[in-house]
C-alpha cells in the first residue's frame, strides 16, 4: 500500500503560478485578501489530516465496508473518529458563507481540499462530499427556517446529507421518478416511495441525517416539470433545534457494488415520512441543478483523485521494481536487473498517469475560480461570463476527468503487473473505486449530451465561442515566443478545428438529431484534449518565464515542459480518432435493428 | 444476473462458413472426417453444460470466493461437483491426441469449448485450463514414464496441472527466477524456493495436483539460459500409480485480488520437494514455450468471452431499460420512455462488443486452425508456415482481445449505468475478472514487444510478411467487388501502411534500440486493428455471398454486414491515432530523469 503525499507544490503551481489565486481572490470583494499564506496554510494543514488521517483507513476501510443490519449501517473502523476529527477542525464549514454560519473561505479552496481528501480516501470523502452539496442546495433555495434548522447543522457538520434522486426505475431520466409527496395539513408533506444508490444515506457517524427528495406533488405535471425537492429529515426536528423522534424513512439494504465499499450506498425507503418543500413547487430539479453541478465538479474531482493516487502507486513501484534490463544497454549493472521506470512503455503509462493529474489538477483549479465567481462576483456580467464557461467546461470536466482517471488508475494496475491485480498493494481498489464516476451524477454519454446538445448546439455556439476565444488569445499572445511554437502551433489549429467540427456537427444534426446522439461522446474527448492541451501549453509557458528568471527549482520547471511536451506528442494525436469517427456520422450506429443484434 | 446463452450461430458462422472447418480439417490426416455433425454436436452439448452448469454458479462463485485454511484450499460451492461432471463428460481428454489415451480431436474443437466454458464461468474453467497447459507440456516434452504416471491422470481429469513460473520478485524477467533444484541420489531433484501466482496451485477438485515448475539446478548459467523444467506432484506416486505420500509443497496462501475470486490463486511452497526434470537441462524455457503459447491462445479466450458475456449482458438491459425519448421522436410512445437501445451512445457501446466479440471469435477460430496444422499437420512446410503465421499473430491475439474485451466489460456496465457497478448485475464482476487478462500469461507490455522485437523486427519483417501477404491476396481477389470496396479499399491501405510503418520503427530503431519499446504497444494496437479489418471484411465477404444465394437467414447475414461496417466507421479510425503517435518516436517518454517525475 502506497503512503499517500499530499502533492503540495503541484498544487502550489497551479494555484499561484498558473492561476494566480491571490489576484483572484481580490477580484472578489467577498474573498478579497484570501493571501497565499493562508491558502498555503489550509492546504498544508488538510494535507496533513489526509495524509495521517484519512489515507491509512482507506484499505482498511474497502475490505471491511459497511455493514448493515435491520436498518443500521456501520461504517469501518476508524472512518467515525475520522469524521469527528474533521468536523472538530471544522472543514466542513470552511467555504460556506459566514452568513449561514460558515467560515466564507472560497469555494475554490475547498475543492483543493476535496482533492486531498478525496485520493486519500473516497469513499471516506462521501460522507462529508454529499453533505457539502445539500449545504449548497440549502444556502440557495431553502428558507430562513429551514436554514436556522437545517443547514447550520450541516454546516458545523454534526449532522450529515444525502441526494435522493434515483429511483430503481429511474436514474439518467429523472422525469420518470414515482416518488409522490403529498401535502400534509401543517404544511409539510408526506414522502412516499424508494429511492435507492442513495450514498451516505444511511451510517453512523453523525446524529442526524438531512435528505434533499425529489418527489411529486399531486396532480403535478408528468416529466421533469412536475418535480419538486423537499427536506426530509432522518429525526424530526422539535422546536428549540433538539433531535426529536424518528422520521418515517428507513435504509432498506445497502448494496454490494463493485467498490467504494467504505461507503454506504443505500436503499431508502419512505412511508410517509414528514418532508418540506424547498423552493416553488415543481421547481425540483431547477433547484436541484444547484446540488448536481457541485456534485459534478466534485466527481471530476474523483477523476483527478484517481490519477493522482495511482500516479503515486505506480511511481513508487516503477522505480523499485526490478526487471528486464533497458534496451540500450544495462543502467543498473550492479543490480540483477534494472528498475522498470528505465522502459519506454512504463514510462508511457507513468507520464500519461502524470500529464492526467496535473492537467485534470489546473482544469478542476481553473473551474473552481470561475465557480468563485459565480459565487460571490461582484457584477452580474462578470458573473453571467463565468457561468457560461462553468456551464461549458462542467460536463468535459466530469467526464473527461473521470474517464481518464479511470484510465490511469488502470496503468496504475498495468504498472504493477500480476501484482497489481492483488488487493494489498492498493492499486486495484483505485480501479474499483473510480469506475463509478463515470456512471453517477450523469454518466459520461449524458455528459456528452449535456455538452454538445445543450451547451454548444444550443446556444448557437455561443458558449463555445466564449471559451475558444480565450485559448484563441492565448494563442495570438505567444505566437512569436518560438519556444513555444512546438504547443501553440498544434493548439492553434486544434481550437479552429473544435469550431469547424462543431458547425460540421451542427449542420449534420438540423437533417437528423440522432447525428448530436451520434457524436456526442467522441467530441466530449475532442473538448477535452483540446482544453488539456490549452492548459498544458499554459503550465509549460509559466515553467519557461520561471526558467528564464532566477530560480534554483529548475528540476521542477524542466518537469513541467517535459510533460507538456509527451502530452502534444503522445496523448494530443487521440483527436485524430474522435475527428475522423465523428466524420462517419450516424448512419452505421442506426442501421441495426435491435432484435437483429444477437441471433 | 443474465443467464449465458451460447453464441451457437456465430459459431457456426466461424467455424463453418468463414473457415471453413470441414475442409481443413481434410486436410489433416489426424483429423480427417470431423465433420459438422460431429463438430456441431459437440459444441451443443458443451454449451449446455456452460449454461446449466457453470453460468450459475458464476455469481455465486466470485461472491463466495475460495477459503484458504492451514494449507487446505476450499473452492466455491457447486465448483467440485461441476468438475466431477466435466470429467465424467470426458471433456479433458478431448483435444489430447489417442496416443496419449486422449479422443484425438483437434485442439481448434477444444478451444471453441473454451470459450463457452470461460464465458460462462472465467474462474472455473481456469482449474481444468491450466490442466491442458501441463499436457501439452508433458506431451511434448515428458519422457514415456512421466506420460504413463502422469500426463495419463491429467488425461482424465483425475488430476490437474498448474504452471509454477513467477516468483515475488520475478515476473515478467523469468530469468532472475532464484527457485532451485539439487539432484537426489534416486535421480529426482530436491525444490526448494516459492512461487506466487499460481492459479489452481491448491484445491479440492481433485486428488492430485501436477505443478509443473521452474528451477535452477546448481551451477546453472545465469538468466534465462540455466533454468530448467521439473514436474512436482502434490503427492508423490507409488510405482503402481496409487497416491503415494504427500510432497513437501504446500501452499502458504491466497491471494486477496480484484476478480477471478472463486480460482484459488496461490502462494505455492516448495521446500526441498520431489521433482523430476522435463526435457535436458537448462532448456526449461523453450520447454515451457509450449505451455506458454497455449497459455496466451487460452488468455486471448478470455479477452472473447469478456466481450461476448459483456455484450449477452448489456443487450438484454438496453431492450428492457427504459429511459429518455430517441432524439427523433417517441419509439415506443406507450412507454413512459424508449429503451435506451435507441440512443446512438448506447448503440456505440453494443456494436463495439459485438465487433470485439465476433472479431475476437473469428481472430481466435483462425489462430487455432493454425495451431492445428502446427500440431497436427502432414508436412514440414505447411507446419513452418503455420508456425510462422501462429508466431505472429499469438501476441497480437493475446493482448488485443484482452485489452478489447476489457474495454468491452466496461462498455457493459456503463450501459446497465448505476447498475452495473451493483455486484447483482452481473457486469463489474466480468470487468474485475477480466483485467487479470491484460497482466498474466505476459502482460499486453511484453506481448508489444514480442510482436515488435521478436517476431517482426528480428526476422526482418518476414513472419509479418506472411500474414500481409494473405491480406493482400484477398483485396486483391475481392478488389473488383464494387460491393466489398468499402472494406477492400480501407484494408488495402492499411496493409500496406502496416510494412511502411514496420519499416519506418526499424529505421529509427538501428538509431535507439528503446524506440521498439516506445512504438510497440501502439504498433500492437495498429496491428490488432488491421488483423480484425482483414476478418471482418472476409465475414462481410461470407455474408454477401450467401445473401447472394439463397437463403432464409438475411437478418443474420445482413446483421453481419453492418457490424462489419460499423466496425471499419467506428472502430479502425484508431489506427489513426496510433499512427501519429508513433511517428513522434521515443524522446518525449525518456527526457525525464526517473527523480523527477515527482516533487
């Protein structure tokens, strides 16, 4: 089992050397003199609660998992005490506005924590991960009640949340849900029905739990239009804030997955539980959209974790493992064969594992600072900018980030050989834990729609336009720094080409709108690798003008552009396959009926 | 959990359509007269024990895992009485020629059994798979008192083989193997050493086990040139071929690892066990060749029935699952949704399993015919060139039809969405089980550079030579087909691309002998695809003559031509990338210095 460290000087990079965080910080008036001292200081600190805390319950926890019983879910050992640490240390109201209690540090802050959390330890990270999301729903759309009651236990963290959307019927399509709720006579509601992948809905590390429902109201409208979001409490509530009798909603089973087994993935059913409406009635997912885009910038982040973590795995084996010797001849004579890092296709896996975190790190930064702005900006045009590039980049996020996380925690795998398939060397469980970020919060073929359908198609672009604009100026600013001419020139025309193949894509779809269906996912790779490369090319220009400037880190800045250059050469090239798949359009996807698929 | 349904008319399709079988099995004196009565029959009554007796105890089998107590292993419920009736059937003895007190039938029957068996249970099958490496060992290589006392049990089922190869620290590098063998006085040798990672090391289906093991005797020259061969039975045999007492092997333990839970995978140890040398001295890797390539044609098996079982899964759930409207209007408007088998993004996802599949079941069916001719056939020449072909074409096999039917596991259960991370499902157990493939038997590392270095480069591209060369015959028969030149055309191109690209390594590797391992994997890609290009136009080839004909299956042949083209739309287009990212050669994966991939 790999140790895990907290990557602090990437992270430092990114943060101050490639998105000057305390610039940013003052740009909002809310955050203004967030210096990076502070910031260095939280993230050295959480560092050392994810490195001491949370990273050696993380084995532990995948073997032993939650254990359920008539009702009870117990969480593995040691993941509670974890929790009561964290909340003393009082993470979980870090980036929630003083208003409602909290300690109004920026958004983006916290999700570099997550990301420290999170490859420590996911399925620990769950836990807190949902709460943070009803924290967010309830901040935006609950009421002042609602927030004295709920939402300031979220805050401090003594009581926990959940997201139940998913019905066993009902997942991608939310419009299909049964759940009904129906109006009580003191103005609450009764919840009837099951929901079930309900994560953390059910444990024992926190005295309440606050579940945000999607359910409908009598007579609603069918589909997406007649949905509407209530609280339903695990205990009700008295008066003076007290924990008051059990609510009528029950963990049924938990389910046997194939990992993230620390955590309790739940069956609840409800029976007439007492729930509130949050928010105008049949305005649910308007509301729960809230809820679902942190929770998509915080699967991303599952994505990064997963490189991240198995990067480290991978690196620490690579260099210790002995076999072969390199086909140039002997490196280590003195040993019986050489470490395994000295092969080319070792190392392929590595700087691919590599260039996926620190690219999948700077997109997850870079987002979070537009979604600080969204946040707390100062004007609304500001504001309506950052939401557009939110808007755009959220899904190739979570997909993009996600499905190479996946990938890398495989070369994490592939790394270690037969031994990596083995559970105690802790490569397998990170193979096991993030396959399920490319399937909840919108699997990577919903992202793919999400994004070209209803972000790019139909907006006309517009969002698009907004984001190539901003690779399109960094291009024209270093089009004569010739040392830069190897990432501008190919980024240069890669962002033309993402224009080009969207129109091709667009006049495609007005014949037949199954082309959008058709393309989707191979243009979400595109969009990708095209923003990778926008932010590789960024890391290798701040690494050149620290290079060209007085600094003894050379080591580091040389490593940057390095990887920067094996991404161009080695990772970028995969946008000739998505263009020339996407070129052959719907046709041969169509043309089988399906009774014709198996005889 | 989807019940396993054999592909029986694909099989046919294969077996006796595309390949021809009766034909070439004429061909060969040993098997002359197997026809397709009996071939068919055979396959049927195989495919009922597959699917009645061990698709059931699949599920049951991964959850329950093996149990490892004080020495003793304990397979999964139902695992010993299958076994019982797998011997009883005289399925062990099938392919193992009448000398040897086998049923003569040739090895490609065999293989085609394999599949069924692995599909439907990967984990159980690898108890008697493993069995038929150590008889092909012991065929070829045992002398006639090694046959007569053990091969004969082996036969029968009675006892089963293992394959004792890696040690911890030795892998891949077999040549660093420290296990010895010190003569007795009696002619045997005295073992002594541990093994890891041996499958079916330990268990209760059957009263004695073979291991098969690799070790130095004294003074042997270093690396893989002092190693040699020895059979080590769990229990010594009396002269009249009675159990004897048991050996000093033992195993230590097992392994707690991703899938294939219900195979006891085992730390095996040997201390001062009775052994007994197969073959001369020293030559125990060429020996084990034998066992080798019959290990990987076995691996690349696996790779098929991951994408056939994935694709039987994720086929049934995209019928049945309903969710969101097709892009184009209501399918099915009685419905509260269409199946998702409307959506292109699922459809991609199917059709690619079904390419993986199909392509994997035609690539595997071809390879075992020339294995055929290898073992079996009446001259040198043809045995040299098939030898040639099955050189050539092993390594492509194994690690392409592993890498597509892991990539085709995770298509099924990102299809089943949430679902197919649930264990019920049946989906994520395939993925875990299947991503051993990618590792053992050589991982798809060291397959690349066998391909590469050994069989391309170092015979100066003359075994590729032979297998472009039947490539180009068939364009070149079928190029005035206007009805194929939308497979012939594509195909051509990429065949010849195939040598250029050969070329253009080998240049480069005379410069750097470290850009054969940076090109391999891609070139192992690029190959893959241009082998199941050559396939699946001859399958499309099959099919339009027979839809030319007369016959009342045109769905079948009609499906077959889609998928066919699909697979030249969707799928070939990644030759593209492979392409590219060879020509960027080594220099971008060895500019960082090993100490610098980290800070």
């Amino acid at each position: 089992m790999p140790q895990y460290k907290a990557p602090l000087r990437d992270i430092q990079f990114v943060m101050h050397e490639l998105l000057n965080a305390e610039q940013h910080y003052d740009k909002i008036s809310a955050y203004a003199g967030t210096n990076r001292e502070l910031i260095d200081g939280i993230i050295e600190a959480a560092a050392d609660f994810c490195e001491n805390e949370l990273s050696p319950i993380n084995h532990s926890g995948d073997q032993e998992g939650c254990h359920y019983e008539d009702g009870v879910v117990t969480t593995p050992k040691g993941f509670k005490e974890a929790y009561q640490k964290y909340i003393e240390l009082g993470y979980p109201s870090l980036a929630v506005s003083a208003e409602h209690g909290g300690q109004g540090l920026p958004g983006s802050i916290g999700n570099a924590i997550s990301e420290l959390v999170g490859t420590a330890n996911w399925s620990w990270g769950m836990y807190p991960g949902l709460s943070h999301g009803a924290i967010r729903t309830l901040e935006h759309h609950g009421n002042e009640q609602q927030k004295q009651v709920y939402l300031s236990k979220l805050v401090t963290g003594e009581w926990t949340g959940t997201m139940c959307l998913t019905e066993a019927h009902a997942g991608s399509d939310l419009g299909i849900i049964r759940t009904k709720a129906e109006p009580n006579e003191d103005g609450s509601y009764a919840i009837t029905g099951q929901k079930i992948f309900i994560s953390a809905g059910e444990h024992d590390m926190a005295e309440n739990i606050v579940h945000i429902v999607l359910a409908r109201l009598p007579g609603a409208p069918k589909g997406t239009k007649g949905i509407s979001l209530f609280i339903v409490p695990k205990f009700n509530v008295n008066e003076d804030g007290s924990i008051g009798e059990r609510n009528k909603v029950r963990c049924g089973s938990i389910e046997h997955k194939m990992g993230i087994h620390g955590n309790a993935t739940c069956v609840m059913n409800f029976d007439s539980a007492k729930g509130f409406l949050i928010g105008p009635e049949n305005r649910g997912l308007n509301c729960m959209f809230t809820f679902m885009n942190v929770a998509r910038i915080g699967t991303a982040i599952q994505g990064l974790a997963a490189a991240e973590g198995s990067f480290q795995g991978a690196l620490t084996y690579a260099r210790d493992r002995l076999a072969m010797r390199s086909l140039t001849g002997p490196k280590m004579p003195e040993k019986e064969a050489d470490p395994i890092i000295v092969h080319p296709a070792v190392r392929n896996m590595l700087l691919t594992q590599k260039a996926f975190a620190e690219g999948g790190r700077a997109l997850v930064y870079l987002l979070s600072q537009f979604a600080d702005i969204v946040e707390a900006g100062d004007n609304e045009e500001e504001k309506k900018y950052a939401d557009n590039i939110l808007s755009l980049l959220t899904p190739i996020a979570k997909a993009f980030l996600t499905e190479t996380g996946y990938e890398a925690a495989n070369h994490g795998v592939q790394v270690y050989g037969g031994h990596g398939f083995i559970s105690e060397w802790g490569m397998e469980q990170i193979v096991r834990d993030t396959r399920i970020a490319c399937l909840y919060e919108g699997t990577t073929e919903i992202q793919a729609l999400d994004l070209l359908g209803r972000k790019v198609l139909q907006t006309q672009g517009a969002l698009l336009k907004d984001f190539t604009k901003i690779i399109h100026k960094f291009c024209e600013a270093n089009k004569d720094n010739a040392a830069m001419a190897e990432f501008i020139e190919p980024l240069t025309a890669l962002n033309k080409e993402w224009g080009d193949l969207t129109m091709q894509i667009g006049m495609k779809a007005m014949q037949n709108p199954d082309e959008v269906g058709a393309a989707a996912v191979d243009y979400l790779y595109f969009s990708g690798y095209v923003t990778f490369a926008y932010l590789w090319a960024r890391m290798a220009l701040v690494a050149q003008e620290k290079l060209a400037g007085d600094t003894t880190e050379t080591d580091f800045y040389n490593a940057k552009i390095t990887t920067a250059r094996f991404y161009f050469k080695k990772l970028l090239p995969r946008t000739r396959s998505h263009v020339e798949v996407i070129a052959t359009g719907v046709e041969s996807l169509m043309a089988l009926d399906a009774e014709h698929f198996a005889f």
